[in-house]
C-alpha cells in the first residue's frame, strides 16, 4: 500500500510535473491576453493588500502594482474598501517592460470613471446639487466626486445683479452651500470640467412650470415688492400678485401688507409657460368683505363710515370692513330749522344706521335718519367736557375753601382759652 503510494508521488512530481509545468506555460503564451498600453483603463482585481502597496489582476500576463503614492491620494472611504477581491478601475502608468514591474493607479482610474459620469449628465442635462468648495476671480469652485468643477459667476444666479466688492462678499459666504447645477463642458484632455448654475435654474423652472396649473391654491416666499405688485418665489418659478388682488380693501403700496421673506398664499390664476410668469391672486383665498359683514354687524346698527362719494340720489358710505353702502336721499337726515346747514361730502365721517344686508346682491342699505349727526355727536361732546372742566373748577374751590376754614376758627379759641383760665 504504502509502495502505491510512494510511486504516485514519484509520478506527480517525475515527467509528468514537468509535462503539466509546459503545458502550462505553452497556454499561458497562447491565451489572448491584450498587453495594457500606458493611458488604458482597466478593471482590476485585488489580490494583496500591503501596507504600502496594493496587488491587482489587470488581466495582463503580470499583475499590476498600486504604489503608496497613489494610495495616500485616495479617500479614506475607498481606503476602507481596498480588500482582497474588490474590483476597482484602474489607469496604466508604466507597463512591464523586461524587468519593469506594470503601475497602474486606482486614482485615476476613479477619475476616469468620474469623467465618464460627467460627460453622460452633460448628455442628460442632469441637475445635481454640489457643494461649493472655494472661488476664484473667475467664479465658484465645486466638488464633483473628487474632481473639481468651475461655475463661472455668470451662471450663479446669487451672484446676478452684484458688482465688485458686493459679489465677491457674496461669493465667499456661499463657499460651503449646496448649489444647483448641469455640466455645460467636459473637457478630459485639459482636465476642464464646467458647471452651470443658470442652466441649472432654468432647466428645473421649466420642470416646476409643468407641474402647476390654474385654480391651484400654492404657497411661496415675498422675494420681490414692487409699486404694482408682489413677487412671490414658488420653489424655483416666480410669480406675480397685482396690486389689485392683493386684498379686498384698496391698497396703495404692497409694502402696507408685505415684506421680503413674508409667506404668502394665493391662487394661480394663469400660467404663461413659453414666457414663464405665472399670475396669482391672494384674494381669492382670503375671506370677501361681503362674507365677513354679517358676521360682524347687524341689521339695525348703528356704526361709523366714511363718504366717499355723493351722487344725485344719495351718498355712498364706505364701512369698517371695507365695503360700500348707499344711503338714499330718502333716508338722509332731514334738515332742521335750528340746525346749522350740513351736506355731506367725500372723506367725511357719517353715522348710520345698517338697514339691509344683501351678500349675494353685495348690496348694503343705510340710512342716516333718525340718528345724532357726528356734528352733534362732537359738540355734545365738547359740551360735555366744558361742564366737566366746570365741574371740577367748582370741586377745587370749594376744596381750597374747606381747607382754609380750620385756620379762621381758630383764631378766636386762643383768648376763650385764656378767660377760662382767668376765671379759674
């Protein structure tokens, strides 16, 4: 048994070894190995891992070298995934040339996938968020997985608008931010990679757009405050609020209402998408002045308004809410044969009293019969305040005369005391 054994392995490690060491080597030279050229990529496999180097199957007759250099450039998460196994691009540096060992990089070989990744989104018009990571004179600089991109300050919108000293403040407080943008240029050869931000802008409005429609009720930010209207930003698209639909009640300036940063909500009213604008209407969401009158006043109630105009059949009367009612000239106050001559004109204050109340006609009845004249109201109350001024001048007298009388009638006590004391 043991003399089988003996001439099997006599007969593995005899002819038929070195048989199989020849084969070997002849199928190792006929295998379609493709020798690597200095510049290729390649997809390698890990099969070491040293302290400072790293060995790699580059599918070449050699196994390729990673050198420490190009290992203390990676990151510290591709460090962490350097085991054996592991399958990473590589670019050939040196090949192997009689003795030469075959170099290649892992770092450039992400590179090239990089660059690969970025001319696909150029062809995609891909929109990424990157993080600024420094500025020049020219523009912002951005991190695009390990390589670095140029957004000229042209293609920033933050930047539009600034000059000198303004942008480059602006420019360096945005160092650190996240900043929409599309690959506008990929240039490997000269390592140029540039960024758009404008484009980024515009690609995503035009996205934003198709997703809003009229009679949508949306919610955005006061960007913008002009004589004629509010700017409001709507995620990326921007839209306007006349003046006239701002609030039911009249308003001079937008600035009365609003302020930049001011949340806003409103109705779109209408999308103009080849152009862009978007019309919207915070009226429509707020409660009409017709809804709020019933609710805060009642038929029969007297209250205050103010005249803003005077027509041949009565005078119209606008009210604390902000609508306007007609008093009719049978309902005016009749003039008095005592009562000094009064007409009423437009700014005017007037008392009246609320006689119907129509919200789905927006009709308002008023009437000023019956009812004291603000005229009256204030000489009432100016006669009330001179009785009251009266008053308290008769009050102070006859206080400061209460307090002098003690002094009087003490005189006479000091010779009554002083006879009862002769008496005694």
């Amino acid at each position: 048994m043991q003399l089988e054994k003996d001439e099997t392995q006599h007969a593995m490690n005899g002819p038929a070894a070195d048989d199989a060491a020849v084969l070997f080597a002849e199928l190792l030279e006929e295998y379609p190995y493709t020798e690597p050229k200095r510049g290729d990529i390649r997809q390698g496999t890990i099969l070491w891992v040293g302290d400072d180097s790293v060995l790699m199957d580059v599918g070449a007759k050699r196994d390729a070298i990673v050198q420490r250099q190009d290992l203390n450039r990676l990151d510290e998460s591709i460090i962490a995934g350097l085991e054996v196994g592991a399958e990473l691009p590589v670019l050939v540096l040196r090949t192997a040339q009689k003795d030469d060992e075959l170099i290649v990089s892992i770092k450039r070989g992400l590179e090239d996938q990089v660059w690969q990744t970025a001319q696909a989104a150029m062809d995609d018009k891909a929109v990424m968020e990157l993080t600024v990571i420094g500025q020049n004179k020219g523009g912002l600089l951005v991190d695009y997985e390990g390589l670095r991109g140029f957004v000229p300050s042209s293609h920033v919108p933050a930047l539009r608008y600034l000059r000198n000293d303004a942008r480059e403040e602006r420019k360096q407080e945005l160092i650190g931010t996240e900043m929409p943008v599309q690959v506008i240029e990929v240039d490997r050869r000269r390592r140029r990679l540039v960024m758009s931000g404008r484009a980024a802008a515009r690609h995503m409005r035009s996205q934003r757009l198709q997703e809003l429609e009229a009679g949508q009720i949306v919610t955005g930010v006061v960007e913008n405050i002009t004589n004629f209207g509010v700017f409001v930003n709507l995620d990326g698209v921007t839209g306007l609020v006349h003046i006239s639909r701002l609030d039911w009640q009249r308003v001079d300036h937008p600035s009365e209402l609003f302020e930049a940063g001011d949340e806003i909500t409103a109705r779109i009213d209408s999308i103009d998408r080849d152009r862009g604008r978007i019309s919207l209407n915070r009226q429509a969401v707020t409660p009409s002045p017709w809804e709020v009158l019933p609710t805060v006043h009642d038929v029969g109630e007297i209250i205050e308004g103010t005249v803003t105009n005077v027509v041949d059949f009565g005078i119209f009367v606008r009210i604390d809410v902000g609508v306007e009612g007609l008093v009719h000239n049978s309902e005016l106050q009749p003039q008095q044969a005592d009562a000094p001559f009064y007409a009423p004109a437009p700014g005017d204050t007037v008392r009246v009293r609320i006689l119907r109340i129509d919200p789905d006609r927006q009709r308002l009845a008023l009437s000023m019969r019956d009812i004291e004249p603000m005229w009256q109201v204030a000489d009432d109350a100016e006669a009330d305040a001179e009785t009251e001024m009266t008053e308290t001048e008769v009050t102070e007298t006859e206080v400061t005369e209460t307090e002098s009388e003690p002094e009087l009638d003490s005189e006479p006590v000091q010779p009554e005391a002083d006879a009862q004391a002769e008496t005694a």
